[in-house]
C-alpha cells in the first residue's frame, strides 16, 4: 500500500470518528475528577457550583443522557440508575440559553438515532420524545411560574441559578415518582439556593461540590 492509499485510509477513518462522536458522544465521554465525584453521589439532591467552563452544563448532559438511554457506566450508583422511560425536565436561566447551550449539549451526547420527535416553539427546543416513550420537557425563567406547575417528573436538570417560585413548583412534581435533581449553576444570583440548599449539604439529601475552572483542564485519565 503506498503513501496515498494510507492517506486516503486515514481520511477514511477520521470520516467515520468524526460521524461517531457527532451521533454518539456519549459513548465518547470522560469526566474531569470533580465530574466523576459528582457522577457517583447517591444524593437526592446534586448541586454543581463554579465558575464558567467549569464543566457544569457537560454534567447536566451527561447525565441526561444516560437516564434516557440507560447506557450507564459500570462504577454508575446502581440507586441512581433508571429502568425504563423516563419523564425529565430541564430548567435554564433564558430562552436563548436553550439555543445556545442546552440544546447542543444534549444533542452532543444523546444518539441522534435514540430521539423520536422534538417539538420547537418560538424558535427553541420545547421538547423531545425518545424511542423508548421517554420525554425531556424544557422550560426556562422567562416563561410564566404556571408552565412549571401540574406535571410529574422523574428527573431535573436546573442549569444556572434557578427563581425558587419555579424551583418549589418542579419539587412539587417529583414527589410522586420520588425524583431525583441535578442542580449546575454559577451562585450569582438567587441568594436563597446557599442558604437553602448549598448550606445545608449533607452528603445523604443534598450533596454540594464547589467546582473551579481548572478542574476543567484535565480528564480523570490524564489528557488535557
């Protein structure tokens, strides 16, 4: 095989790499250390504090995806894991925050083959439908404190400083179905979330990480 053969067998698998992270990022995931700490709290209640590109909304994601798609990771708290579909919501601080971050991430790491049906208003992602009958509803704080109210939820995602009227409203919702909150946020605003939450981590109910940039910079493996 000359150079140009192996060249173009190069590009080749390149093409496919590309296609599969594209289609399949979650398969292509390794957490920073603070990440896989947090990924293996068995806490109610999982708060993720920092500063930006602290990896926040990369955790929300991630551990999105896996609730949909049960692909979870082997060291994964079996106590966390779900078994079948799923109703999530995902809560952020502004609509376009929804365009912007949201919903590149969760498309970054959910198979593109796993998602059913997505429905858009306004311009942004309102909600998917996922092969297996699960739903991911998206709300942000720029829409009225009654879209937060009358639904269950097995899961929520609060990405950024969450407005505690819309907070205790999803609560209300997770009671029947006993559900479980990711909380990643930069403590800007929203004072009541430290005296409420932050300072009342326990490790068992609520379990608080206090994340920096720089734990962003390397993967529990090593690589930049």
């Amino acid at each position: 095989m000359d150079n140009r053969e192996l060249l173009k067998e190069l590009d080749m698998i390149r093409e496919v790499r590309k296609f599969r992270r594209k289609n399949f990022g979650i398969d292509y995931y390794i957490p920073n250390a603070m990440q896989y700490k947090a990924h293996q709290s068995t806490a109610r209640i999982i708060l993720y504090c920092g500063g930006n590109r602290a990896g926040k909304s990369t955790l929300g994601a991630v551990e999105l995806a896996w609730h949909l798609t049960k692909k979870y990771p082997s060291w994964y708290p079996k106590e966390r894991r779900y078994s079948g579909p799923i109703k999530a919501v995902v809560v952020c601080d502004a609509n376009q925050k929804i365009e912007k971050v949201i919903e590149p991430k969760v498309t970054e790491y959910l198979p593109r083959n796993f998602i059913q049906s997505r429905r858009v208003l306004g311009g942004y992602l309102n909600r998917l439908v996922c092969l297996d009958g699960s739903t991911v509803h998206f709300l942000s704080a720029e829409q009225n404190d009654m879209a937060f109210e009358g639904a269950d939820w097995d899961f929520y995602w609060g990405d950024e400083p969450q407005q505690k009227r819309k907070f205790d409203a999803i609560m209300r919702g997770l009671i029947d179905r006993g559900g479980r909150i990711l909380l990643t946020f930069t403590p800007l605003v929203e004072p009541w979330m430290k005296e409420e939450l932050v300072d009342k981590s326990d490790g068992k109910r609520i379990e608080a990480f206090i994340v920096d940039t720089y734990d962003n910079l390397f993967d529990i493996k090593g690589n930049p």
